[in-house]
C-alpha cells in the first residue's frame, strides 16, 4: 500500500488503486475462488458432492419448497445447467420433485 493509500485511512476517502491487486472487487473475486476450490475438495472428499450440489441442496434444505425458476435465480444458473444439476441429484436419491405450473 503506498504512503498515500496509508494516508486516506480513517478519512472515509477509498485508498489509490495503483493495481488491480488493490481494488476490493479483484480482492473479492480471488477470495471466493479460493473459497470455491478449498471448499469443493472438502464436500468432494467428505460427501462426494460438488459445490454446485452442496449449493443447490443447501438452498433446497433451507427454503423447501422451492421452485425450479427460484433456484436458478438464486444460483445466478440456466436452465439447461441446473437441470442437469437437479437430475443428477435426483438419480442420487437425495430430492425428489413434482410438477409445478409456475415453473412452465
């Protein structure tokens, strides 16, 4: 951080971005990959389970039920991406599902 960056602290004023390793939306973007990596090698060896699995049956778990357009808006998905999401997990044994006419 430079001497100019260290003088702006406190004063409610954001710090120079001299390069891009300063600016919070890179710092934000590496810290959830680590997280996304370090995490899907922790449910993958714990529970067999990808991050988008652990994801979608978090949501599921949380908010049942939940509707096929919900989770692709809270998965930030599309549908052809989550459908085979659902279907694996569906083949697993882990959710079931039903007919909705909202999702249509």
């Amino acid at each position: 951080m430079s001497e100019q960056s260290k003088s702006d602290a406190g004063t409610g004023k954001h710090p120079k971005i001299e390069t891009i390793e300063d600016a919070l939306t890179f710092r934000i973007a590496r810290f959830a990959a680590i997280n996304a990596y370090d995490g899907g090698h922790l449910f993958r060896a714990a529970f067999q389970l990808t991050m988008n699995e652990v994801r979608l049956l978090g949501l599921i778990g949380a908010h049942q039920p939940v509707t096929f357009a919900w989770i692709a808006k809270r998965l930030y998905m599309d549908k052809g991406q989550l459908s085979r999401l659902v279907r694996a997990i569906q083949e697993r044994g882990l959710i079931g599902s039903a007919p909705n006419a909202e999702d249509a």
